[in-house]
C-alpha cells in the first residue's frame, strides 16, 4: 500500500505567539548571548546589528526560555530594542529577518504533545485544530500559532 511520505528541508521548535509569525528558518542571520539586562533591550557586545542586514520587524527567539519578540529599533551596533522584555543577561537568541526574497510561506507543523492548536492559515483566516493527538502532523499551511487558544506543546514547524 502507497502512503505520502512528509519531506521537509528545515525545522523550527515554534513559540506560540498571538502577534508574530513563525519565522524562516533559511533567515536566521545571528546568533549570540546576551551580555546586560536592560528592559526592551537585547544586548549583546560582540554583535555587529548595525551592519549584519537586521531590520526593524525581525523576529528574535530567546532559546534560553522559549520566548520570541520582534525588533522595534536598532539602537546601535550592539543593541536592539525589542517588543518584549524577554532578555537577561547570559540568554541565547536567535534572530530570523523578515526578507521579501525568502519569505515564510507557510509550513506544516507536528505536535509532540496532545492538545488544541489555534493557527493562522497562509490564506488568512485563523482556525482552532481540536484534540490533535501527540505525534502527529497537521499537514496544512500555517503561518502562526497563537499562545491564546494552544494547549498542545512541543511544536515543531516544518519546510
């Protein structure tokens, strides 16, 4: 018997977030550790933000504590504000652009454990995916999913 086999080229642990998409994961263009505890502020002075293509709307993962923020501002080379006080000092961070030549389309997503999980479609419209069982695949194309409404975890995004 012939079954679909899922094959993906990239994956991205999600942050369920009711205001920021999940990133590309082909964008991530720094990654570091923060070195001060400033509110709104990601602080890093071994980073080159300035001149490293970082943008304001660029999404950031703090992989310490799986929050996410976006860039509001960049304040000079070796600090950005963000849209969340998510940073203290000694936590990692990834940070994805937001690029128009590789954009996030869309992505599957696998659910490691049970739960709801509330989306938003690539086409726009939000839907709420009731009592997705543990290690299963939702083979849709998502956009983001909301912290509000999302009680499956373990999320992974899949390209």
């Amino acid at each position: 018997m012939a079954y679909q086999k899922l094959q993906a080229g990239e994956a991205l642990a999600v942050i369920p977030s009711d205001t920021i998409d999940i990133p590309n994961p082909a964008n991530q263009v720094i990654s570091g550790t923060t070195t001060a505890t400033t509110a709104d502020k990601l602080v890093d002075s071994g980073a080159t933000f300035a001149t490293s293509g970082v943008k304001i709307g660029d999404i950031i993962y703090n992989t310490t504590d799986t929050t996410i923020a976006t860039v509001t501002a960049i304040d000079s080379a070796t600090t950005l504000s963000v849209s969340a006080n998510i940073f203290a000092s000694g936590e990692s961070y990834e940070l994805y652009t937001q690029s128009s030549e590789s954009p996030s389309n869309g992505c599957v997503l696998y659910v490691g454990v049970a739960g709801d999980v509330k989306v938003k479609m690539a086409g726009g419209n939000d839907v709420v995916f009731k009592g997705v069982t543990a290690g299963s695949f939702l083979p849709i194309n998502v956009l983001q999913v909301f912290a509000t409404g999302t009680t499956a975890t373990d999320i992974v995004a899949l390209w």
